[in-house]
C-alpha cells in the first residue's frame, strides 16, 4: 500500500531527521516552528558555555517530535565539551542513537537503580539515570513532560557537569525570550 511516511528499511516508519540549524536567532526560530516536544537549554548556561546549534526529527505533517539543542564550552576537567539537551517522544530514537544505543529507546533496566543525576525543569526536580552509552560520551536519560530527557555529554568525564544541576527552560513558553549567546557549530549534530 502506498504510504506518506518515512521509512527505514531497518525500523520501519520513521520521523526523518531535519539538516542541523546554525546557532543563531533564525536556527532557533526554525526549531521552534512545529516543536511538539520541549526545546530544553540548560539556564543560565555554564560559565563559558555557549548555544550551539539545533537539530530535530519530524516534519511539516507531523511537526519536530525530537528536539535538539547543543550547548558547548570548557569541560570542568579541562579541555572542550559538548553537551546534547535531547527532548523525544517515547520511540523516536534520536536521543538513543546520539548516546550511541541500538534501540529507540533506553531500556527499562537502567530505572532499576537510584537515579544517578537530577536537572531541574519547571521548578521541580527530574531525576536522570546513566545509560550505558558509547565509549566516548557520558549519557543520562530520565522523562519530562511525557518525553524522554536525555543529556548526552562529550567526551565522557563531561558528565562530572551533571554534578551541577542545571536548570532547563522550555524555550517554547511564552516570553521565554532568553538572549542566548551562541557560538560555533557544534559538530556533534551531524553525527
């Protein structure tokens, strides 16, 4: 039967991945247009951190059922760090396949444990988990707003931020008008 949907000859339907958007006020404004899930941005952001870029899954028909924002700056270990803020709705897989995961989503054995990490979001903590991500990053996965929350860290001692607590703002509330400083192109959005 003929279908409009994407499809991957592996996963079957699928919400297709948009061309990363330079971080810069149109980047954001492109990935605000038809967002259904939160558009996450750790605020105030660590010192010398800057917004990055922007990367999401869907398209006009169905809206960006993942979001992405990159947040880069200085490791508190020494060195550059990139920092992928990932909201998803529950089978979308970009926020697996970005802390290097087979599935679409983390597996239910990584709640069976206290939860490792914590980020604050509307004023209410939300706990997050260690996922067993690739080698060379630091993944934490939790749910907010009925969405996955991932924050997938490079390289992997970045995840020492986690200690931190960050604060997300759902740039999609109104007057969430935040002057976000922006920075170079993150190249983890084209991975």
């Amino acid at each position: 039967m003929w279908s409009s949907d994407w499809n991957c000859g592996v996963h079957g339907a699928v919400y297709p991945l948009q061309p990363p958007r330079k971080p810069s006020k149109e980047g954001l404004t492109a990935a605000l247009k038809d967002a259904r899930v939160p558009v996450w941005v750790p605020w105030p952001l660590p010192l010398g951190w800057l917004v990055t870029g922007f990367l999401s899954a869907g398209d006009e028909r169905t809206g960006s059922r993942a979001g992405v924002v990159a947040v880069s700056g200085p490791a508190l270990l020494g060195g550059p760090a990139d920092l992928l803020v990932i909201a998803e709705e529950p089978g979308v897989g970009l926020g697996a396949a970005m802390a290097g995961l087979e599935g679409p989503d983390p597996g239910l054995e990584c709640f069976n444990d206290p939860p490792h990490a914590k980020v604050g979001a509307y004023g209410h903590p939300v706990p997050l988990w260690a996922v067993e991500a690739a080698p060379d990053r630091a993944a934490y996965v939790g749910e907010a707003m009925g969405n996955w929350l991932w924050m997938v860290l490079w390289p992997a001692h970045s995840g020492a931020l986690m200690l931190d607590q960050p604060e997300l703002c759902d740039l999609r509330e109104p007057g969430m008008q935040l002057d976000l400083p922006y920075g170079a192109f993150c190249p983890r959005l084209g991975q």
